[in-house]
C-alpha cells in the first residue's frame, strides 16, 4: 500500500540551477507524501521552496524595477536618517573624498563622479589608489601574515610547475552546461555574421514580464541584456574562436592514411 502512495520527486536535485540552489546530498528519486500537496522529497523540499522564491521575487522585480528601485532608495533614507549620516541619492553626482597623507587629491582625480552604490566614496581613479594604499598598510601592519600567505602561495606555483614537468594534467574548474551552450550558441551566430547587438535576444532573452513593460522600460531592459551580451563575448573570447575554428576545420580524412600504409 506504502508502495503505491510514493511519487517521484519533480526538484530532482536541482540539475541545472546555481549551487546554492542544489542539495549537497542526493535527491531521493521517490518518496513517501506527508500531505497531499508535497511534490518534492524531504532533501529537495527546502532548496526548491529557495529556488521557487528567488524565482518569484525576480520575476517581480521584473515587472516593476522603479517601484521596486524606488522602495529601496526609501529604505536606505531610512537607515542614513537613524545613524545620523547624510543621504545621497544612487545616481547623483558628487565630489571625490579622496585625500593623500598631505591632504592633496589624487593625481588625475575626476573630482566630481556620478554614484553607483550607497559605499561609493572616491571617483574610479582615486578608488583604485585608495586600495592599494589600504593594501599596502595591511601588509606593513601584519608582515607575519603576508608572509605566510606568500609563502602558500608559491608553494602552489612550485607544485604545479612540478606537475607541468613531470606531465601531469592539472585539474581546471569546469564549466557551466549554460555557458557551454552560450559559447557554442554564440560561435554560430558569429559565423551567421550577427553582431552582439542582435545576438542579444538569442544569448539572453527577455523574461515573461518584458510584453507589459512600457517602451522606456524595454529600451532599458535591452540595454542591461546587450551589456551582459558584450562582458560574455569579452570573457569568453578564446573559447568562442576555438569553437568556431573546431566547427570550420574539417575532419581528418583517415582513407588516405589507410591506403598509404604498407
């Protein structure tokens, strides 16, 4: 009787989502329903409720980025008003806070820059400055430490560089099933002559939501999708060239070389 109440669980472990969206143990194929409405097995069970939620809260944020924008901006007023700090609006432009020890600017500061995040302090140039300064305070305030870690670190290189000599292969990360069809999709497409601007519904395509934006919404939804499309291109530009060149060479002809031998 047990045996006919069990159902297939439809999570199935997660194939094909992020990894913190997959269970670390193996999904339990058929299960036992505790109540009529569970579809999932109990390892399964909390990591697609996640996965269905993330889901829900994007397709949302989708549908209404400003309103969405808009109450978060609210929020962090909120928070600057209870610690007594001034609000500055994401977007605005602001002076550079950027000093050196004798409390001159940076050479090439921008002065004034148009703010990307609440933390946002310093223009590109003097950010770059102030964290290489920060890193070189830390490294003269704890030499113990970075010597250990250099130490590690040319552990690492030595033993690769044994590895490469003695002609061991060296274990890379692999990559995503999505981003391994991206760059197949992409190195056809290329071959099809597209330019990224076109590709960029092929490679990211527009959500269930993108029909009932309105037409500014939609310019800047493509225009989000078209810069993910040229930052992936960018990355991923070896990979692209070689499955292109893998997809033009023709295979070796073996009848030649059969007839050939003695």
């Amino acid at each position: 009787m047990g045996q006919a109440r069990r159902r297939r669980c439809e999570f199935r472990g997660g194939a094909g989502l992020k990894e913190k969206y997959r269970p670390t143990s193996p999904c339990l194929e058929e299960f036992e329903p505790k109540s009529p409405n569970q579809k999932n097995c109990e390892i399964c069970q909390p990591f697609a409720r996640r996965a269905r939620n993330a889901s829900e809260a994007n397709a949302k944020y989708q549908a209404a980025p400003k309103k969405f924008a808009r109450r978060a901006q609210q929020y962090r007023r909120k928070r600057a008003d209870a610690a007594g700090r001034q609000f500055r609006r994401v977007g605005s432009v602001q002076k550079c806070g950027y000093r050196d020890k004798r409390g001159r600017r940076g050479e090439g500061c921008e002065i004034k820059y148009k703010l990307r995040s609440s933390s946002q302090k310093y223009c590109d140039r003097c950010q770059l400055r102030a964290d290489a300064e920060r890193a070189r305070d830390y490294r003269d305030k704890h030499p113990e430490k970075e010597k250990a870690r250099s130490t590690a670190r040319w552990k690492t290189v030595r033993e690769r560089l044994a590895k490469i000599k003695g002609g061991e292969l060296i274990p890379v990360r692999p990559i995503e099933e999505g981003t391994r069809m991206n760059i197949r999709l992409a190195a056809r497409l290329l071959r099809q002559g597209l330019n990224p601007y076109r590709m960029t519904d092929e490679l990211y395509p527009p959500s269930s939501a993108f029909s009932g934006l309105s037409k500014r919404e939609k310019a800047a939804d493509r225009a989000k999708r078209f810069d993910r499309t040229k930052k992936f291109l960018r990355y991923h530009r070896d990979r692209i060239e070689l499955e292109m060149a893998a997809a033009v060479t023709p295979p070796p002809d073996l009848s030649t070389e059969i007839h050939s031998l003695p």
